[in-house]
C-alpha cells in the first residue's frame, strides 16, 4: 500500500469520480469540493460533466467539459476513457449522475478499463457515499466487489444528507478500511445560506460554486461557507496522496494553524479523542 503523501512513478495522473446509484447524496458536491481544492491548490485540473440531468459542473465550471452521453452509450464512455487516458491534467474529476452504476461497472469490465488506465499510467479514485439506504448500500458493495484494490476509495461523509450508522457496523467498513480508504467529512451549511447562494447565482446569470460565490453573501453566510470551504480543503490535503499523483503538484498549502478539519473537530466532541477527561476543563 502507498504510504501517505508517498510518491508512486508508475502514477502520473489521478481520475476521481463517483460511481454509485443513489441520488442526493451529495455526489456533485464532494466533486465541486475536490476541484475548488485542486483550483486554489494551482493543480492543473480537468472537470468533466457525465450528469447530463443536473449538469452541475458544467453549470458551474466554465473549463468543465460536457459529456452528456457518457452514462448511457458505451461508444460515448469509450471515448472518456480515452481522453482520460491521454491525460491532460495530472487530476481529472469526472461527475456520474445517479442510478448509472450497473452501466457503468460493465463498461469497466467490457472495455478492460482499469487495463486501459495502467498501462497509460492513470489511477482512479472512486468517491463512495456510505448512506443507510438500501440503493447506496448494494451498488457501494458492488463497486467494491468489482474494482478491488485496483483503485483507492475516497469515503465522503454527508450528515446532512444521510445516516452511517449500518454502513460503520458492517464488513464492509472494515474492508474499505483494509484497502486503505481515506475520508472527508462534508460540514452541514445552513438552508439560508444556501438560498443566498441560489440567489446570488441568479444575479450572476448562472451558478457558482460555492467560494466564488462566498463574497457576494451576508456577513454572517459568507464566513460559514468561508469556513466551509477552508475545511473541506483542509481536508482534501489530508489526503491527497490519493487525488493528485505527485504531492510537490500541491503549490498552495493550507495554513494549519488557523484552519481545523470538520472531522478532527467531529472527532473530538463526539468521541473525546483529544486525550483528555471531557469534564477536565
């Protein structure tokens, strides 16, 4: 297994995408999460849009390259894997719309994918949501049967979308666990807020992501969603050995002193994992 921020030679560009049938899990989120990270980072980035319903990526990201057929023909997904394969950035985040798993899995197999991206050097992160619902559930366990330990897997956690209490007690948690699956936690951000995002888009004639969209906000929505997005790329650095295949790529460094992840705080109010008696203060 490659240690943290360890580099690998044979690696030389990194495909991150989801690859799970349920929707509302927050599938585009995470994905606009990793690329505002990579953008403020200065990693030279690709975004493809395969949501031809939501299109949020290509909605929001004028660079985002639309590939509305992707999910449902394999002459389309063929062509991806292609230009995936060429790489043209050392990160490449590739958006799947819900309910496209079992397609999707074929077509790895058929079409020898995970072959395909060995031998051009490209390893792929596949972003897994574990929600206690029955649809997320079976295609998480079937992605995993399939791909193996043939790609990382990038846990994300939504509390605002979904329980995870099934999905901790089960095998499966500690088989991701055993092939070295890292995690994010994605904090909650408030329906105001949201909804001064949704108007702010309007204003702009489309929609942003969400810190671009930070400075156009009340004061107190754009600290939050500032804080947001601090976490969340404080947290895409903990574990970018497995979104960018070099470390020295990462230019701009999050400052640790002033930025604490979501889940190191999580982790220490919900479990005490600081060391100390919760009632010694």
């Amino acid at each position: 297994m490659t240690k943290k921020n360890e580099k690998n030679p044979e690696t030389k560009a990194r495909l991150i995408c989801p690859l799970q049938s349920t929707g509302r899990v927050g599938k585009s989120t995470a994905c606009e999460a990793v690329l505002s990270w990579a953008k403020w980072a200065e990693v030279d980035c690709v975004a493809i849009d395969a949501d031809d319903e939501h299109r949020t990526l290509s909605q929001k990201f004028g660079d985002a390259q639309l590939m509305a057929e992707v999910a449902r023909e394999a002459s389309a997904f063929k062509e991806l894997i292609e230009a995936v394969a060429a790489a043209p950035a050392p990160l490449m985040v590739a958006d799947f719309p819900a309910q496209a798993t079992a397609f999707l899995l074929e077509q790895i197999e058929a079409l020898r994918v995970l072959d395909v991206l060995d031998e051009a050097g490209v390893r792929m992160t596949v972003m897994l949501f574990p929600a206690d619902d029955d649809s997320a559930q079976r295609s998480l366990a079937a992605a995993v049967r399939q791909l193996g330990t043939r790609v990382d897997y990038l846990l994300v956690r939504s509390p605002a979308r979904y329980r995870t209490d099934q999905f901790d007690r089960s095998k499966a948690a500690g088989k991701l666990a055993g092939y070295g699956a890292e995690e994010i936690y994605l904090p909650v951000v408030t329906r105001s807020t949201l909804e001064e995002v949704a108007s702010a888009s309007r204003a702009a004639g489309r929609m942003l992501p969400w810190a671009e969209a930070a400075p156009a906000l009340a004061t107190a929505s754009r600290f939050e969603l500032e804080a947001w997005t601090n976490k969340v790329r404080a947290q895409c650095e903990e574990v970018m050995r497995i979104l960018v295949p070099d470390p020295d790529l990462v230019k701009r460094r999050v400052e640790r002193a002033e930025v604490a992840g979501s889940r190191d705080i999580r982790e220490k109010v919900l479990h005490g994992k600081d060391g100390l008696d919760p009632l010694d203060f």
